[in-house]
C-alpha cells in the first residue's frame, strides 16, 4: 500500500513538471521564433503573413484578445505564441502556399524508324509542362521535373562557312557535304534538313578595298573571286542532300583586307531570320567552319560604324544589307539571341585558332569547338563528334525572375550523381532514352508592389519545350476580403472592419479609429493617460494616442509592457535561481501567478510532499514538517532530506544487538532479563549469512554485524512492516575467530632476528671496506704529489781517485 502511494504520487510529480516544461518550451520557442513577428510592427493581417513564413494573425475580437495597452501590431506573432495567449485556431489566418499542375503531358516513348511519324511539336521530352504556383512570403514551393531525351528527335543543320581566300581548298570539300552528312545522320534521327550560309566580312574600309576594281574581284593575279559581302543565306533548310551539293557547288571564294572576319554578323542574322532559315521547333545546330578569329563589338569603329547591332533580322534577298550601318554584336548579344531561339553552335575551327574559340565556348552554353583540318575533309566526324557532346549534356535555365523570387535547383542525374547550386541545373553523359530529374525550389522574398501575377519560364538549353509557371502571390488574408467598410465597431464608421481590428480611413487614428490626426498632440488628450497623482505619461512605457496608452515594445519581444496606462509588464516579477517566477509561474502586471503545486512570491515554494516523502512511507519519517519540498525536522537530534539521520542516536543495529544476543545464543547482558525486555520482535534464525533477506523488498531493512560476550561475530537483519511489525532474521552460528598458531609465530620472531643480525654485519663490513679504500687512495694521492731536495752535501768528497800512466801511448824501443 505504501509502496502504491508512493509511485501514484511520483507519477502525478513527473506529470506536472512535463506540463510546465512543455508551457516552459512554448514560451522560449515563441520568444525565437515569433521576434520577427512582432518586429514587423505589422498593421494589418497582409502585412503581418509577409513578415515571415511562421507568422500569423489573431482576428479574434479586441475585447476577447489583446490586454490593455497593447497595440494592433501585437495581433501579430508566431503561430504558437499565438495560441499560448488563448488566440482559437479558428480564429488565426496563417495562409498557406500550394502548387497545382495545369499541363502534364507524358514524355515521349519512340524508337527510330518507328511507323509512326510524329510532328515535331508532338514529341515531349520535359514534364510537367504548365504549373500554377501559389507564393507566400518566405515559404518555398518545390517542383519536381523529369527529362528524357527522345529517340529518332528531328534535327536542323545549318553550316555557316567563313569564304574568304583562305578557305578556297575547305570549299571543293564542303561542295559534296550534303548528301555525305545524310547518310551519316540517317544513323542519329530519321528527320534531317540541312542548310548553307556563307559570311566574309563588312563592305567598309577598312575591312576590304572599296576601289571599284576589288569590289568586283578582291583577289589578286588571275584568280577568279565573287565579290565581298557581309553573309548570304544559300540555301534554307531542306531536306534534300543534292540540292545542297549543287548550291554549294556554284559558290565562289571572295576575299578580304584584315585577318579577323565578320562572323558574328552572320551568327546574329542567322539566329533571328528564322522564317528566311527555316528553323523548326526542333533541335537547331549552327556549324561555324572558319579558319580566322572575329571581330566583335566596338571594332565597327575603324569603319565609322557606330550603331550598336540591333539584333533584328535585315536579310534581303537572303542578304545581309545593314552590315555598313550597325556594329559588330557583343559576345553577351550573341548569347542572348542564341539562347532565345534554341540554337546550339558548333565550331569547327582550324589548329591555329583553338585556343580562341575554346574561350568563346565557355561564354556560349550549348557550344562545341571542334578542330578542323586544313582542308575540311574532317568535317563530317567533327560534326557528329560535337552533335553527341552536345546532345549528352542538358542544363536547365530560366527567364529572367520577378523582384524578389528566388529559384534553386537540384539535380537527380545517371548513376547516382546529385548536385546543387549552379551544378545543380544540369546533368551530363546522358544517353537517348536516360531519364534524369530535377528539383526546383521557388520562393517569394517580397510581394510584388502591384500584387500582379507573375510568370516565369523554365527551359534545356538548346530545346525548343519549356515549363511555364505562372505565379500567384499571397500577399492578403482572406478575413480582409470580408471586411466591413464603415463599419460601426469603427467608432461610428471612421474605418474598415477586418480580420478583428479596425483599419482606419485617412485622417484616423486610434486602436477604433476614435481620434482624427488633428486631436493626437492636444494636452487634454494626454491627461487621460496619466494615472492620478502622476506627471508620468503612459508611466513612461508607452505613448499617448487620442487618450489612451499604446505601450512602446522592448528589444526583447518577449518582454511587454501592458496596462491602462502601460504600468504592468511581465518581466519585474521576483525571481529565483535566475528564472522569473523560478519559472514556475507566470509574471502578470510584475506580480508572479505560480503554476499549480507552486507559491511564494517567485513561485520558489514547491507545494508538493513528494521530495519529503521517507522510504518507510512516511513524511520527513514522522519527525518535521514538509515545507516548499524540504523536511523542516521538528526534532533538532535529526538532520537529512527526509529526517532519517541522528548523529547521537543509537544505530539499530546496537539498539537491538543485547536483545538479539540473548533470544538466539542465550548469553549477553540482557540474559537474565530478556523475556522481559527483548520481545517486542519476531526472530528467524537461518543457516547462513546467503539466507538473510536481501535489499529490494517492500520493508525499510538493516544489515548488522556485531560482536558478542566471547568476541564473537553474529550477523542479522532488522526490519519494520507495514503493520509495524519488527522482523529479525539472525545467522545461527556465530564466527568466532580460532587462536593464534605460536610455532611459526616464534620461529617467525627468530628468524627475523638472525636474518637483521645478519643485515646489521654485512652493512658494517662494507661501511669498513668502502672507508679502507678511501683511505688508501689518499694515501697514494699524497704519495704522487710529494717532491724530494737532490742538491749535493758541500762537505762530501768522493772516494775515488784517477790516476794516469806516463808511459801509455808512446812507441816501443825509445
């Protein structure tokens, strides 16, 4: 039963500390993530949805929602806060963004040479095709694309071929391409059309002589040349190869004064006549065969040419007829026309000029460069060869984009490969047939001012199929379309009635519309927002607007002031362990409202008895009071959290040792005694100390070890039941300790004896030995060093004599 008490009442403890850390968590998540709510200072339900994806609007009415002093602006908060102030769910507008798909054809499934014959405009390669998207400030919308590259897709080539004189041996190659390049594409796509254009240079000084002479032939010697032109369409584009071979046949090479040519002239003209072309809405390639570099924008001065190229089509009889009139076009104008019409370039370029147009093709998307041989007999394979360079890669671009929306992308490529950011609008080494898949994110940063809608498209480069996605902005609630103009809440109709505030009309003010600008600075107005015997406008916490207090915001939007006149706010209350309220409560006009189980005036007293509760059940163990979740112990011989301790008590394992003694061996000073005084317990002997009861059952439970009348020791167990009842358990047999063994105690002491003798001799006989050393090597030092006098005694004479024969040496017979 105790027991049963005692998990119910932790349980109940545990479940209101989760509800006030929950109420606890609301409140620091609104304090995060309503601040930009609230720094919106938002005035109406539109302008509050635009501050953030998380804010929302109370349209609850005045009087039911906002306190005293609060402004309009505070109708506007995260969507929790919002809750947590007692806003309805019903009654928060927080619209949301969508998206809906207008236009999901398939994409296409078809093999070459298949019966069926599609129209161009009825092969799909990219899904969905049309998309209506929803936009609310800040809320990204995701779309998700597929494109599969289509089998057997028509294809247009026009080759575009540089005839100055230096390209006079490329020519004779060029003249039998047509039905050379058939055959070869026959393998690619089953619909090919093929065109020619051929370019030289502008018809100005000082890009070729304009004497009348070398305008007829610019040639010199007997060369036989066409005269110099800008670009020339030859042939549109047909299907036919032998038409090709034939126009192309009667072409003649011209000639001109600098070494750069004229290209971009005809790239632009070629890429904005499509009607003259004959583009299809298929893929289009433009092959640029040249053997020179180009002139581009701003070097149609050295001519007197000035005019920017316009970008616009000028071809007359399939001739370029402005090129005296406007400049070169810019590699950025190029781009652009390119770009627009779909058109994807090849440049087929000599060895000498790589380096050029490599540069070139990392400015243009959807461009190849391709080195041609001196002669052009390569030209075929280096067609090919770029055809499925450019083919194998698609990259997604989009229009330009409203103001404020933004677009990301990420790719879902062959193999596995993912990419983001810039990469992530494009896939690589994609075959005919490979499906790849691209994510999109579109989001709103700001409300169009007009609130018009907006559409934006979204293309592969080099494809004629694009996505269109037409955008709607979310920029009012729905509760201001059902605003009640002049409405009478509005004091008397001086405003518009919405979303549960009033909208006041021009000249108004006031949280009703009650006041008229003119009345705000008038100081019989600002008397109504003292409090009596104060100077103290709105206390000095807010400003007074047509007589009533509207309380200023504090940095931390957490924090406000509120009140008549702005004399309460919820962040002075009393605190304990740094927290307001200890958070244990709610700080309202500086005083604090503490949770349930909870008072004081920081909410720091805890009314619950469960930290006090003993582990016999009982609180503070029968021996104080619970007061703010601590024993407060009434008797001063006990300490600790629950009372349990007493440092000059008696432990019970010596309190009821004499009692044990005497009941289970019959021997102790309570032996005579111990009916009298030792049976207020229940004993149990066991056989060993294994059998005692163990910790972990329901009764408080003691585990003693004490020493009897025969130094003995004996081992039992005191308990107390939940009737009251004292329990023992004791060990029947006692350990007593057996006596000492003297043999290997004396021989011990003896042996020690001898050994420390032993010990003391050999430490002496090395002291002696070390000393004798030392000893003798000083006296051998000073032997070294002694010197002795040899000088000779001046009294010694020595015993020797010399004596010489007179006779010795002389000759015999004198």
């Amino acid at each position: 039963m105790i027991n049963h008490t005692i998990w119910s009442s932790g349980s109940v403890f545990q479940t209101k500390l989760l509800t006030w850390a929950g109420i606890l968590l609301t409140g620091l998540c609104s304090s995060l993530g309503g601040s930009d709510c609230i720094k919106a200072n938002a005035k109406s339900c539109g302008e509050c949805i635009q501050a953030g994806p998380n804010c929302g609007w109370c349209k609850k009415t005045v009087s039911d929602f906002l306190q005293e002093g609060e402004p309009t602006s505070a109708r506007c908060d995260d969507l929790a806060a919002l809750k947590s102030k007692g806003c309805p769910v019903n009654d928060i507008e927080d619209p949301r963004g969508s998206k809906h798909v207008l236009e999901d054809r398939e994409v296409t499934n078809r093999k070459i040479g298949a019966a069926e014959k599609l129209k161009p405009e009825a092969i799909t390669q990219i899904q969905p095709q049309k998309l209506l998207l929803k936009l609310r400030v800040g809320e990204p919308q995701t779309i998700s694309l597929k494109f599969k590259r289509a089998e057997d897709y028509p294809i247009d080539l026009y080759y575009l071929m540089d005839l100055s004189y230096s390209m006079k041996d490329d020519l004779e190659n060029v003249k039998s391409l047509g039905t050379a390049l058939m055959l070869e594409m026959e393998k690619i796509t089953s619909d090919f059309r093929i065109g020619f254009g051929s370019f030289v240079e502008k018809t100005v000084m000082p890009y070729i002589s304009t004497t009348p002479a070398k305008l007829r032939n610019p040639c010199t010697g007997d060369q036989n040349c066409t005269s110099p032109f800008s670009y020339k369409n030859v042939l549109s584009l047909t299907s036919e190869g032998n038409k090709f071979n034939e126009l192309v046949g009667k072409q003649h090479i011209s000639g001109n004064l600098d070494s750069p040519e004229g290209g971009f002239d005809a790239i632009m003209q070629v890429a904005v006549c499509g009607e003259q072309i004959g583009w299809r809405n298929v893929t289009r390639l433009l092959v640029f065969s040249t053997d020179a570099g180009f002139h581009f924008a701003g070097d149609g001065k050295l001519g007197g040419i000035v005019l920017p190229n316009d970008g616009k089509c000028h071809l007359e009889n399939n001739m370029y007829t402005m090129s005296h009139y406007y400049d070169y076009p810019s590699i950025a104008h190029l781009v652009q026309k390119l770009s627009e019409n779909n058109i994807q370039t090849i440049f087929a370029v000599t060895e000498e000029f790589q380096a050029v147009y490599k540069e070139l093709k990392n400015l243009i998307p959807k461009s190849a460069v391709g080195t041609l041989s001196s002669n052009s007999s390569n030209v075929i394979q280096l067609i090919i060869d770029a055809y499925n360079s450019l083919s194998s890669e698609v990259i997604l671009e989009n229009s330009k984009l409203p103001k404020g929306v933004t677009i990301s992308y990420k790719s879902f490529c062959k193999n596995g490969v993912n990419d983001t950011q810039e990469d992530g609008r494009k896939c690589s080494n994609i075959s005919i047939g490979d499906e790849v898949k691209f994510e999109i994110n579109v989001t709103a940063n700001e409300c169009p001012k007009k609130g018009q809608n907006e559409t934006i498209k979204i293309k592969p480069l080099g494809f004629t199929e694009e996505v269109e996605i037409n955008l709607q902005f979310i920029c009012e609630c729905q509760c201001q379309s059902e605003g009640e103009p002049n409405s009478p809440a509005c004091h008397e109709g001086n405003g518009t009635f919405e979303c549960g505030a009033c909208r006041c009309n021009e000249g108004r003010i006031g949280r009703l519309c009650e006041c008229s600008t003119d009345e705000v600075n008038s100081e019989d107005m600002d008397a109504y927002c003292r409090r009596e015997n104060s100077t103290e406008i709105c206390s000095n916490n807010g400003e007074c607007i047509c007589g009533q207090c509207v309380c200023k915001k504090r940095e931390n939007t957490n924090e406000v002031y509120s009140g008549k006149y702005c004399e309460c706010d919820n962040f002075n209350c009393d605190r304990s362990n740094g927290l307001i309220c200890g958070g244990n409560g709610i700080c309202k006009c500086r005083v604090c409202e503490c949770f349930p189980n909870f008072t004081g005036s920081a909410c720091d007293c805890s009314l619950d008895t469960f930290p006090c509760m003993a582990s016999n059940g009982q609180i503070c163990n029968g021996r104080g009071t619970c007061e703010c979740g601590t024993c407060n112990c009434t008797d001063p011989k006990f300490q600790g959290p629950t009372c349990e301790m007493c440092q000059t008590c008696l432990g019970v394992c010596a309190e009821h040792k004499d009692c044990v003694q005497c009941r289970a061996f019959d021997k102790g000073e309570k032996k005579e005694t111990c009916s009298q005084e030792c049976m207020h317990f229940n004993m149990t002997r066991v056989e060993s100390r294994d059998k005692l009861p163990q910790p972990g059952q329901p009764d408080p439970l003691s585990h003693c070890k004490e020493k009897d009348v025969d130094d003995c020791w004996f081992y039992f167990t005191y308990s107390v039941n939940s009737n009251g009842e004292a329990n023992v358990h004791v060990v029947e047999t006692p350990e007593c300790p057996s006596g000492p063994d003297i043999i290997p105690i004396v021989a011990g002491v003896v042996a020690g004896i001898v050994l420390i003798g032993l010990a003391l001799l050999l430490i002496w006989k090395l002291l002696m030995i070390i000393h004798d050393r030392r000893e003798f090597a000083k006296f051998e030092k000073e032997k070294m060093n002694a010197k002795w006098d040899t000088q000779e005694n001046p009294i010694y004479k020595s015993p020797i004599n010399n004596f010489k024969n007179p006779n010795y040496g002389r000759k015999a017979g004198l």
